[in-house]
C-alpha cells in the first residue's frame, strides 16, 4: 500500500527509494504527529511516530505531519518520506497477536526534508493522464488493505466448516453468509469507484462513506465470524493455527480502520443531512 501511495509522487522519490534496491521497504504511520517548519528548500522535520508496521524492515519512513506556521498554528496536513540515516527506531512493539509485524515507534529529533519528499494531503490534486487505479482515495484504499486480510483469515477458518454441511440458521452458516456478503459489498463498491475515476470524477461523499461503512462492517463480520468457529466444537481446524488466527484478529481489530461506532456515527450524521468533515472517512 505504500508503494501505490507513492506512484503518483515526485519522480526524484521514487528513484531515490528504489533506483538502487528494487525492493525497498518502507514502514508508515499517518497520524499527523510530526511537526515540518519552512526553511530553504525544504521543511526541518520533529516528531514521533507510533506503530510503524515493519520499522525494522524498511529503508524509508513515510509518514504524516502538521505544517506549522511562524505563529505555531497547523497550516496544512502533509506526507513526508525519510531515509533510514534520518530516523531512529525504539523497539516496543510486544501486540499478543502480529507479533512478526514489528510495528515499533520511530522518531525524528531534527532533520531537513527536502520539499520534493513532501505533499499536502489537503490540496492534492491528480489530473487525467494519472492511471485510474492510482487515483482512487487513498483513505478508501488504506482501510480496505486492513480489512481484506480479516476476511481471508475468517475465509480460513470457515473453509473447514463447508457451508452445505450446516443447517441454513446455523450460527455457522450465518457466518459463511456474512463473510461472503461482505466480499461482494466490497467488489461492488470498488467497482464503482473505478467506474468513477475513469470516466474523470472523484467520488463524492455518499459513495466514499458507503464503501467505508461497508468496510468496517467487514471487519466486525469476519472478526465474529472467526469468533464463531473458535467457539464451535465441530471444526477441523488444527488448534495452534486458531489460537494464532484469533490473537492476530484481535490485535489487527484496534486498527483505527475497524473502528465500527467511529465510522457509523459519522455515516448517520450524513445520512440525516448533517455536516460531516471528519477526515478519518
């Protein structure tokens, strides 16, 4: 995911990561707790970052932060990329489940950026020459990258239970209907906002909050759905497999992305015809 965020960037980035290792990795966090300051050709970067997905692993970090004015008031919310030299890492990821992930805090003290390493995140703008699939939201597609794996994982555990083997009301077979219909909630909302991109528009905010509730209902779904097959007696699941699916579940489930009551109240404020600006969409 953050190698398609990236696609749409400053050329000089891209060879900068990759033109000497192909398979640079890079780790991110976007909560916007880095702090940028003008200065010649570039912004002076602070800040610390939480969960850093594969910090140990990675050559660069990209990351998120607020561009403050002389007056210390945000002007603007940015992304910015760092090499390794320039960031350090404190091991303290120590999750029940994604254990393997390494998701470590990295923080900056004091580093230049150069202005090409920054965008804004508020006044992007991708005009029709940019591949369809590259210009999708990307809080669309940051969310769904975090739910697609619960679904696999709930698609695991219910395959040793085949669903022509379960009565039709069967908390089981509740599970294989809830799963699947959110699988094909997902292909119907991708495929509209594809139809959307290529025919030169940008969704609007009735399509993006309904992919983004439809999203984090998957999650809920397929975490209840593992749920239930961890509490039946009939599955042929090996245990120590469950018992790592169902910590790994857990853990992945406190992603802001999953966040079920933050999502919906923001969908039934528009659906009302109240204002909605929250940015977490």
């Amino acid at each position: 995911m953050n190698n398609w965020g990236l696609s749409v960037r400053d050329p000089r980035v891209l060879q900068e990561i990759w033109g000497s290792d192909p398979r640079a990795l890079l780790c991110s966090s976007y909560a916007p707790t880095g702090r940028l300051e003008r200065t010649d050709g570039g912004f002076w970067l602070t800040g610390r970052w939480s969960r850093c997905t594969g910090a140990d692993h990675s050559a660069w970090l990209s990351a998120a932060a607020l561009r403050v004015g002389p007056d210390g008031a945000a002007q603007d919310f940015m992304a910015i990329l760092v090499p390794r030299t320039d960031y350090a890492v404190e091991s303290n990821w120590n999750g029940l489940g994604l254990r393997g992930i390494g998701a470590h805090d990295v923080f900056v003290s004091g580093t230049f950026v150069p202005e090409h390493r920054t965008f804004s995140w508020l006044n992007l703008t991708l005009d029709s020459s940019v591949p369809p699939l590259d210009r999708l939201p990307q809080p669309t597609l940051y969310t769904l990258a975090g739910t697609m794996p619960l679904l696999g994982a709930a698609q695991r555990m219910l395959a040793t239970q085949p669903q022509e083997v379960t009565t039709a009301l069967s908390a089981t077979a509740i599970a294989h209907t809830d799963v699947e219909l959110s699988v094909l909630q997902i292909r119907r909302n991708v495929g509209d906002l594809m139809d959307c991109v290529r025919a030169g528009g940008f969704p609007d905010a009735e399509l993006m909050l309904r992919t983004r509730r439809d999203q984090v209902m998957a999650s809920e779904r397929a975490v209840r759905a593992i749920a239930t097959m961890v509490q039946s007696q009939d599955h042929a699941v090996d245990d120590v497999l469950m018992e790592r699916v169902w910590r790994d579940v857990q853990t992945a489930r406190m992603h802001v992305s999953s966040n079920v009551e933050q999502v919906l109240s923001v969908v039934g404020k528009f659906a009302v015809g109240l204002d909605v600006d929250d940015l977490i969409w």
